[in-house]
C-alpha cells in the first residue's frame, strides 16, 4: 500500500508540473486548492490504472514501430496514455485532466512526465516494490 501512494503521488507531481509548463495540458474543476489537489489525485490513480491495463498491450501491439523507430514510439505511447486519462475524466466527471490537441501537447506533456518520473525515481532512496 505505501508503494502505492508513494508512486501515485509522484504520478500526480508529474502530472502537476506538465499542466504548469505544457501549454495546453491542464486540470479541470475544484474551487479551492484542496478540490484541486484531490482532483490531481484522482487523475493520477486513473492515469496508473490506464498505464497498468491499456499501454502493455498497445506495448506488445506496437512492437515492430519500437524496432523501426527505435524505441521512439514510447512517447508517442505515453502521449495516447494522457489522451486516453482524459478522456476518461472528460466524459464521466467533466473535470480532470485535460489536453487540447494530442500532436503538441500530448507529446510534449508525456516527455515532461516521464523526465520528471524519472527524476523522482532517481531521488528515492530505495526502489519502491
């Protein structure tokens, strides 16, 4: 449970600091800071639950793209991961997350969540399991 929360909260940091730079990423809905921190908390337990179902088979679907593009397609993956979140959270909440258009934004969006991820990762002491 407590590598859980630690890996939705570094989700939901990434995911922050993406709407904050990433012109056309941003979070929809809640009135005072603590709505919002519970809405990019919700996101973030969707954005894990999309990435732990949906992207191993886009994954394994996708495989000669990783063999012809060298592995680039990743973030061409990770930005159809943010599409898909929220779409999830634009049509059953009407609040979330929210990205304008997925050749600029999604892209961009998913590399500043993976850097940011990966940073994250790097600062934590032990690996979380």
């Amino acid at each position: 449970m407590r590598a859980f929360l630690i890996r939705t909260a570094c989700t939901g940091f990434s995911l922050w600091i993406a709407a904050l730079i990433v012109p056309g990423i941003d979070f929809v809905g809640g009135d005072n800071n603590w709505e919002k921190l519970g809405i990019v908390i919700v996101v973030a337990v969707i954005f894990g639950l999309v990435n732990a179902i949906i992207k191993p088979i886009v994954q394994l679907i996708s495989i000669p793209f990783y063999i012809l593009t060298l592995g680039l397609i990743h973030i061409v993956i990770n930005a159809f991961m943010l599409e898909i979140t929220a779409w999830i959270t634009r049509n059953t909440t009407h609040w979330g997350l929210e990205v304008d258009e997925f050749w600029w934004s999604a892209i961009f969006g998913a590399i500043v969540v993976s850097v940011v991820g990966w940073g994250l990762a790097l600062l934590m002491k032990e690996p979380i399991d």
